[in-house]
C-alpha cells in the first residue's frame, strides 16, 4: 500500500527537506511542482508537474490517489512564488503581482485540499499542513530590510495570515472525519533566505535564539504533524521562529 503525502513547491528547499523527512517514515512524497527540479542534485519523491493554480492540472492527482493500492496520509500545502515586481514597495504594487502571490497560495491550496478531502474523508484520517510564515502572525520589522534589496510585502503577509485561517476553518469542519488540519509558521529559513550576509547578521541579533531556523528543523515539525504522534493536534498554527514573535 502506498501511503501518500502530496507536497506543493515540492521540489524547492522545504519541499525538499520535508520529503525526506517523510520517505525515512516510509511514505511517499509526491512532488508537485510547475517548474521541476531546482538542482542537480537527484529528487527524493515522485515528481508530477502540475500549475496548482489550474484545476485541470490538479486533476491529474486522481491517477496516484485513486490507486486501489494508495492512501491519502497527508497534504503539504507549501508552494509559493515572487513573480516579477514581488518586492516593489505598495505605492508600486502591480495588481497582477498581489493576485498571483495570492492564486498560488490560497488557490493553489484551497484546489488541492478540495481534491484530497474526499479522500480522507472516506479513509477517515488525513493530516493537512499549511506553510504559514511569522509574516502572517506579526506585522515585518522593516528595518532590518534596509539596503539588502528584498522586503516583505503586503501581498505575502495577506496570503500566509490566510493559510493560517485555512488550516483552522478545514479543521473545525472535517474533524469528526478524523481528518486534521495546522499550519506551521516558519521564522526566516537559513538555508532559503535571500538578502546575503549583512542581513542574516541583522536578522539573528534580533532573534533570541541568535539564528535563523534550518529546513530541516522545520521538515522535523511537518514528520510531527503528518504522524499519529500528533492525533490529537488540529486546528493549531505552530510557530517556529527561535523566539521572534515572543518579543
């Protein structure tokens, strides 16, 4: 029997990190990604090219979970994107740019979540993890932004603050179907920031932990959360963020 866990943006760096995680668990990531490998490095899981954004990609999905020989154990919704003009300041702000952020993922997720839950609710288990981020719990300390050519926009804010609610309202309605739903708030990503060394010195003396979080930290959040370790977890937002968001 195959136990599945679908991973959006699965072949990126949390993609990546949570995939190994699950495959030492013994499941099967399958990899959902519109732009393939990002390395050359060999993929862990199978990897399906699919727009998540597209229903009729999404679709495709049916072909590994309604296997007679598969179960639906888990749905990482973690894609993202920064299409071009992703951190113009506000003033600047395409309404393209703010819908796309916004279409991968809300869209994104809200399409493969309504083709997984039927699933889980026939199993009668499941575990759905939303990739949030401390953006959607607190407002950005923009300051630390300052001359490394990256910020946090308002368009990835609004989106993480809305896959943090996701996680809760597909709690609250498919649990009698044992069916959970958290999402898991990552801090800054040592291995996926962008912004070079002035900024990681920047950011980490303002942390009370004095360090950014790594993939794999998080990846050992989402093996937690996708197991039978955390049954009586849903509904949750867990922030890991080395005490950023205490202050």
């Amino acid at each position: 029997m195959k136990r599945w866990v679908i991973i959006s943006g699965g072949c990126g760096v949390l993609g990546q990190s949570f995939a190994r995680a699950l495959a030492e668990d013994g499941y099967e990531p399958l990899l959902l990604d519109i732009a393939g490998p990002k390395s050359d490095k060999p993929l862990v899981g199978e990897f399906l090219r699919c727009d998540i954004t597209e229903p009729s990609d999404v679709m495709r999905l049916e072909g590994y979970i309604g296997a007679p020989d598969a179960e639906v154990h888990g749905l990482i919704n973690n894609a993202s994107c920064q299409p071009p003009g992703f951190a113009h300041e506000l003033e600047d702000y395409s309404v393209e740019c703010y819908r796309r952020v916004l279409d991968v993922n809300l869209a994104g997720s809200f399409l493969l979540t309504r083709a997984v839950v039927p699933y889980m609710q026939r199993q009668r288990f499941g575990s759905i993890i939303n990739i949030g981020s401390i953006q959607g719990v607190v407002a950005p300390t923009f300051e630390i932004y300052a001359g490394t050519g990256i910020t946090s926009p308002l368009a990835y804010a609004v989106a993480k603050a809305g896959m943090i609610h996701f996680a809760k309202w597909v709690a609250a309605r498919y649990g009698n179907y044992n069916v959970r739903c958290n999402a898991v708030s990552p801090g800054g990503v040592n291995d996926h920031q962008k912004g070079g060394g002035e900024f990681l010195d920047v950011y980490c003396s303002r942390t009370p932990l004095n360090r950014m979080v790594r993939s794999a930290e998080v990846a050992e959040l989402v093996r937690f959360l996708i197991s039978n370790r955390s049954a009586y977890i849903t509904g949750q937002n867990i922030v890991i963020d080395g005490g950023w968001t205490a202050h």
